[in-house]
C-alpha cells in the first residue's frame, strides 16, 4: 500500500469491471479513498471488497449514470460519508454496433446520455465539492474512437468525441478554481465488454490486435495507470489535453508496400 494519495477522496464511475475497475483498485492501492459507483450493485460491492481486503479504504454505491436523480442521490450521499471529493473518474460508458440507418433513437439517446450527457452531469455536480477542497482533478474516459471514426459506431463515437472538446471546455473554465481536467483516450483493451464482442467473432482477435503497432490489446491496468497519473500531483501543469493510450495505432498507417522496396 502507497501513500501517494493519502487524505484523497475519489469518485469513480463504471468502477464494477474494465477500466473503471481497474482505476478504482490502483487509486485504493495508492492510498487514496475510493468512492466506487456502478450499474450493477453487486460488482461495485466487490470492487471495494478488493479495494479493502488490500489494506485501502472504500466505500460502494449502486449508479445507473443515465439517471440524474441517482447521480444527485448517490453523489451527496457518498461524498457526505466519505468526507469530501478531490477526484472525479467518468468512466462509465457503453456501445452498440449500429449504423446512423440501422440505429433506434431510444439506441442513440442511451449511449450519448451514458457516456457523454453522464460526464456533463457528473462533472457538474462534484466541481462545487471539488471547489471546497481547494481544487482537485476530473478524469474523463475518451476513446479513439472519438478521434478517428469507427465502422457501425456511430452514436459511440459521436459521444467520445464530445467527451474530448467537454474535457477542453471544463479545462478552460475550471482552472481559474483549480481544477485540472483531462482525458484518457484507450484503444483496444481486453474488458468484459471487449471480450464479449470477441465470442461473437471467433478469429477476430488476432486481426484487430494486428491494428496497432504494438499488436496486443492494452490491459484495464495499462489504461488506469495514466488515467491515475492525470489526476495526481505530477501531472500538475497538464489540463485539456486527451491523452492516447493505444499501443501506437493512431500514430500512422503502415503500406506494405513500403517494407517490399
């Protein structure tokens, strides 16, 4: 157990599986007090069982991050029990592979209201309990899919693009109150939800690892440690930026032809 974040208090949502997971479990590790949220009340209870059974201090609550009544609810009774917030982890999120003519607008409306209206809400409501702490970090979680567009993702990627310019536009207006905002932009990573896509295309994996040049998927633990750098002290200069972490595939493209002259 560290101390690197000891006497800090952070919230994180989507903190059952994945990414959310992972963030929660290397912030506990860290010394740092966790305030873990997920849809599924049982896998947010776990995560903080793991977060304690390892020395650290946590608390859970069940979130649907759709709903801005459980965000009210959840956010001033949590933050009120564990004492105060300083860290703001958006992590919850969701897809479905549709294209803008295959899609339902109640399909539209749930992935942009759970990965982007979410981050609007969230943000909102902790910057003031941020604000009484003398400042802190708000972490958002992107993807590049918010920055190169991906086949039959529509609503998905139209929703992480608009987490990256909100992560631009709350940099800019909470700094003056000390408040660094960023954004973590993953590419392929081996969770839950990646794995299920995988059964339904058996012999897929190799092919889509194969996109970057690095050629693995990332761990939920490659992604929760910058995630957990942006919101500690050494990343105390850095606001507004959107950090890749996806083994190189958006650095470039390759022709194979180049490797044949």
């Amino acid at each position: 157990m560290q101390a690197q974040f000891k006497g800090k208090i952070a919230l994180i949502t989507g903190a059952g599986a994945g990414i959310g997971h992972a963030i929660a479990i290397e912030w506990g590790r860290r010394g740092g007090f966790a305030i873990v949220t997920d849809m599924v009340a049982e896998q947010a209870r776990d995560t903080a069982a793991e977060i304690e059974r390892a020395g650290g201090r946590a608390i859970h609550r069940s979130l649907d991050v759709k709903r801005l009544d459980q965000i009210r609810e959840t956010f001033a009774g949590a933050i009120a029990e564990a004492g105060g917030l300083d860290v703001l982890f958006n992590v919850a999120g969701t897809n479905l592979m549709r294209n803008v003519e295959e899609m339902e607008d109640e399909e539209w409306y749930s992935i942009i209201d759970t990965n982007l209206t979410s981050v609007y809400r969230c943000s909102k409501i902790a910057v003031p309990e941020i604000r009484k702490r003398g400042g802190g970090a708000i972490v958002n979680t992107a993807s590049i899919a918010g920055i190169l567009a991906e086949n039959r993702c529509a609503a998905y990627s139209a929703s992480k693009g608009g987490v990256i310019l909100l992560t631009r536009n709350m940099a800019m207006d909470f700094a003056p109150y000390g408040i660094r905002v960023n954004a973590i932009c993953p590419g392929s990573t081996r969770t839950p939800r990646t794995e299920s896509y995988l059964r339904k295309a058996p012999g897929q994996e190799r092919a889509i690892a194969d996109l970057a040049p690095m050629k693995r998927f990332a761990e939920p633990e490659e992604i929760a440690r910058p995630a957990i750098f942006l919101a500690s002290d050494e990343a105390s200069y850095i606001t507004g930026a959107s950090l890749v972490v996806d083994g190189g595939l958006t650095a470039g493209f390759k022709l194979p032809l180049f490797d044949q002259l």
